[in-house]
C-alpha cells in the first residue's frame, strides 16, 4: 500500500519549524531527509525513523516496526500531532546519523 501526499503535507508540516528538511519520493512512498541525512520516512501512512540512541531516549515506548519486506526495523513516530517532539527528536538525531554518501 502505498502512502498518501496528504499524510506526507501533513507530516511536512509538523516539521515546518526546521530548515532542511526535503523528502524523496521512492516506490510509492517517502524518504525524510534532514540536513541532507536520511532520518527516516512515510511507509504506508506510517512514519518511522531510525532507531538512534536519542530516538530510543526520545521515545523509549515506540514500537520497532519494518517499513517493507526485508527493512531493517525502524521505531514508529505514532505521536505525529507533537511538533515539540518532532522538532526535539530530528535536532537530536541529526549528529549521530551518517553523513550522505559522495556520488561518482
């Protein structure tokens, strides 16, 4: 199944409180970037992001979920409603996640 636009707009929206956060359109559904690092994404109307220590610290109830078959598990953001977490949770993440890799 894939996810909405309106899900992604509202998402989006959440985070409009950041600068740099772009998406990627991917298969039906949407990669999150912040700062130009992969922090997660939109897989069927869900929003998941990586399960960094401060992820986990940020949200020690959140289920680990699979995005898609084969996935490494992510932790589902199930309170999309808090732009305070939102804002909290990408500015913490952002330093442990790998920079993006060079393009040849």
């Amino acid at each position: 199944m894939a996810s909405s636009k309106e899900y992604l707009d509202f998402v989006l929206e959440q985070l409009s409180d950041l600068d740099g956060v772009t998406y990627r359109a991917m298969m039906g559904e949407y990669i999150i970037y912040f700062q130009g690092k992969v922090i997660g994404g939109i897989y069927d109307d869900r929003f998941l992001v990586k399960p960094t220590s401060s992820a986990k610290r940020l949200m020690p109830e959140a289920p680990y979920e699979i995005p898609y078959e084969g996935a490494k598990e992510m932790l589902l953001v199930d309170n999309v409603d808090d732009r305070e977490l939102l804002t909290g949770l990408f500015n913490a993440m952002v330093d442990e996640l790998p920079a993006p890799k060079k393009k040849r």
